[in-house]
C-alpha cells in the first residue's frame, strides 16, 4: 500500500496540520432527501409567505432517489464520515405504524456508506415531526416522550446494527426559540413558557434515548447536536447589555446543555422524577456558525462584523471559545457536529474553513470530529432554496451536483491531514470576508 511521506515542512506557515480532528460533512433528512413525506414541514411550507423563496421540502436535492451518487461524492471528497438524518414521518408516517420499505431505504443507504469506507452519525431528530405528532402538540404533548420512545426503539430494531454513533436530537434552543418565541417556524407559536416546556421535554426524551439506544449497543457513541453560540454585550460597557448577553446565554444554552449532558434541570426547568444526575453523553456535540451582539435584550450583529450572506456573523475563534467552554464544564470528546456558512459566490467559504480549522487546530482541545455543514446546497428551513451552504453546489432544476473551489479544499485538507503552504496559496489567498457597513 502507497504510503505519502510528508515532508518536515509540508505544513509551514501558513499552513497547519490537523492531526487528531477527522473531516466530514453533515446533512439532514428533511434538508436534502426530497419527496411528499407528511411532515410538520411540508404542511407549513403549503402556508403561503411562510418561505422566502416559496420552495417546498418536496424537492430538495433529491437526496432520496440519489443516495448512490451521493455516497460515490463523498467518496470523492474523501470524506471517512457523514451526518445523515432519518426522517422519522417516512418511518412511521401513522402513529404505531412502521414502514419497511422506509427501513430497507435507509439500511441499503448505511450499508453503502460502510462498504465505502464511511462511518454514519446518525440523527434520530432533526427539527421535523411527523404530520401526526404535531397534530398533537409535538413535544407538548404529555404522551410525547412515549411516542418518541417508540419510535426510537423500531430504529434500534431496524437500523441499529448499522449504526454505532448517533445524535439523539439536533438543536433544542434553535427548535424552541424559532418555533416557540419567534414564531418564525412551525408551529408558529410565540409563548416562552411552551418554548421551555418544549426543551425540557426534549432533554428528557435525548436521556431516555441516550440510555435505550446503550442498552441496544454498549459501545454506542451518542451525543446531541447542540447550536452554540457567542454572546456578547453589543456596548461592552453597556450594563443593561452584558446582563442581555448573560440572560441570554443563560437561557438559550447553559440550562439546555446542562440538563442534556449530566441530567441536572435547573430553573426554568424543573427536574424530571425519571431522571437521575449521571453522564448521558460520549461526546459534546457543537453546532457553530456565529455570534450574537445583544443589545436592549435584543440579538443583533456587531458593527462592522464580517458577515455571510445571511448577515450572520463570522467569527472563527468563537468555535474555540464555545467548545472550551462546554469542555471545561463536560469533558470528554468534542464533535463539531455542524459549522458552515452562506456563500452563493463560494468567494469567501475556502478562507472561513481555513479559518475554522486553524483555530481547531490551535486551540488543544479534544476536538475529534469536523463536519461541514453542509454536504450540497439544501433546503434551507424558512429561507428554502435561497441560502446556499453547500461544499457542492446544486442546481435545483437539473439536480446537478457540481463541487465548488470550496469542496475541492476540502477534499484537500482531508487528504493531506491539513492545510500545506502550497494548497493556501491555491485556495485561500487572496480571499476576504464581505463586511457589514453599519
Ligand atoms: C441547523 C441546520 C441548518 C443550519 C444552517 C443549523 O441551525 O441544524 O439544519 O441548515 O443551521 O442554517
């Protein structure tokens, strides 16, 4: 077997090496499988203006009917691990009822992954429910955590043999603040008693899943999906502000993640009878993309920031600040189970995953795993089509795949095991971010 023999200074300045973090990239069922699955979803993308562009999850990057190109490309990108998503409405589309067909689906599609060399991260949940489950309240209901239960459970039946590493639930503050507060996302509902009541339910149903799917398998890996973010004051001497970022963190994720992580419900949670302080993760996983400016208790984007095309801020370092933090709190391995960013041009997404993997790089911390969000271009949630996160660009259209200068870095970087002084100046050099004007 041909073994590469790195040269002492193949990652001089400024490149770096990336020895312990592997690559990946990550997607999500309702994101990029296409189709008329009867989820929450699809019944709120029916609703008119409740999406930028009109688009409906019914087309996507029709993942479903693609699965072997699609894991052919990841082949390409030399990728050696990818987050998928099940769509739980496809596998149990009546209450109680399964669907083998659904199950063969998804097992042929693992069983491909392996047989190329790719270690699935499977995610139970992924902001979707299906159309039944949000008939009845979703999460709000006082059978929800039975429900979920069963449905975990068939997929352990069907799936688990396939699967080693999962995440249980992705994003619980995100899910309950655009759903529950905002009302910018199914149900539509602005009530910040429902939204807590929403993340304490699904901190609970993460435990009990945490524990079923060990049960099922000793040497599972399980972890959540957690979206993380930098708070800050947008007037750092402001006191009404640096309260604002610290009620904020406080409320968005500190309390979430505690009560996933060690099971302890502090207000505004309340602690569940079922559940006894312990570890119920393997690896703390992070989704990072950005940072909020909190000013008059509201989150806006600090002046002059570096900015993607959904004016959300880029800032690398905070990746390291908020997995130091949840390091200090929960040792043990650190996925970064989602980081990207919208860029349509692909003009500055090579210089954010330079910037990203350097400070994962530099940073010291047990950081294992690195997925790219995302994959392909997808379907963006509220911004539907318009948004474009993918290494590959998609043409919605002809359902094109074409990989952008982005995704041949990548590839790159996987190969090699970091970043060489040469592949900067091809990649990297010369790019900037856009900025914000204010
Ligand atoms: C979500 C993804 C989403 C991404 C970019 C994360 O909050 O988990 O589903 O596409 O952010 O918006």
């Amino acid at each position: 077997m041909f073994h590469r023999t790195p040269h002492a200074d193949e990652f001089a300045e400024p490149g770096f090496a990336l020895p312990t973090c592997a690559l990946g990239v990550a997607t999500a069922a309702t994101q990029i499988e296409g189709g008329h699955a009867d989820t929450t979803w699809h019944r709120w993308a029916a609703e008119p203006g409740r999406i930028a562009d009109h688009s409906t999850p019914a087309r996507a990057a029709d993942h479903w009917n693609r699965v072997a190109q699609d894991t052919a490309l990841l082949g390409e990108l030399g990728v050696k691990h990818y987050r998928m998503g099940l769509e739980w409405a496809r596998l149990e589309p009546r209450p109680g009822e399964f669907d083998a067909a659904a199950f063969a689906h998804y097992r042929a599609e693992l069983q491909g992954l392996r047989a190329a060399g790719i270690e699935p991260l499977v995610t139970l949940h992924h902001f979707n429910n299906p159309g039944w489950f949000e008939e009845i309240g979703g999460f709000t209901h006082h059978h929800a955590l039975t429900v979920f239960d069963r449905y975990v459970a068939a997929v352990l039946e069907n799936l688990g043999d396939l699967v080693d590493e999962w995440i249980t639930i992705n994003e619980p503050n995100i899910y309950a603040v655009k759903g529950f507060i905002e009302g910018v996302w199914p149900p539509g509902h602005r009530s910040p008693g429902q939204a807590v009541a929403v993340m304490q339910a699904m901190a609970t149903a993460h435990i009990r899943s945490y524990r079923a799917i060990h049960r099922a398998n000793p040497n599972a890996r399980v972890g959540v999906a957690n979206h993380l973010r930098v708070f800050a004051p947008a007037v750092s001497w402001n006191p009404l502000d640096r309260l604002g970022a610290r009620a904020g963190e406080y409320l968005f994720q500190t309390a979430v993640v505690r009560a996933m992580s060690v099971g302890r419900f502090l207000a505004p949670f309340v602690q569940p009878d079922e559940v006894d302080p312990g570890r119920y993760y393997d690896f703390q996983g992070i989704n990072y993309y950005s940072r909020s400016a909190i000013r008059n208790f509201a989150d806006t984007t600090a002046r002059k920031a570096s900015v993607n095309d959904l004016g959300w801020e880029i800032r690398p370092q905070g990746l390291v600040e908020v997995a130091r933090w949840v390091h200090t709190a929960y040792p043990g391995p650190i996925y970064v189970t989602e980081n990207g960013t919208a860029d349509a041009a692909d003009s500055f997404r090579p210089l954010f995953l330079y910037d990203h993997l350097r400070a994962i790089a530099e940073s010291g911390l047990p950081i294992e795993r690195y997925y790219h969000w995302c994959f392909t271009d997808n379907w963006e949630w509220a911004e539907g089509e318009s948004a474009r996160f993918g290494l590959v660009a998609l043409d919605f259209e002809s359902q094109q795949r074409t990989v952008r200068d982005s995704g041949r870095f990548f590839a790159d970087i996987a190969a090699r095991g970091g970043v060489t002084a040469e592949s900067f100046q091809r990649f990297v050099a010369g790019r900037t971010y856009p900025r914000q004007r204010r």
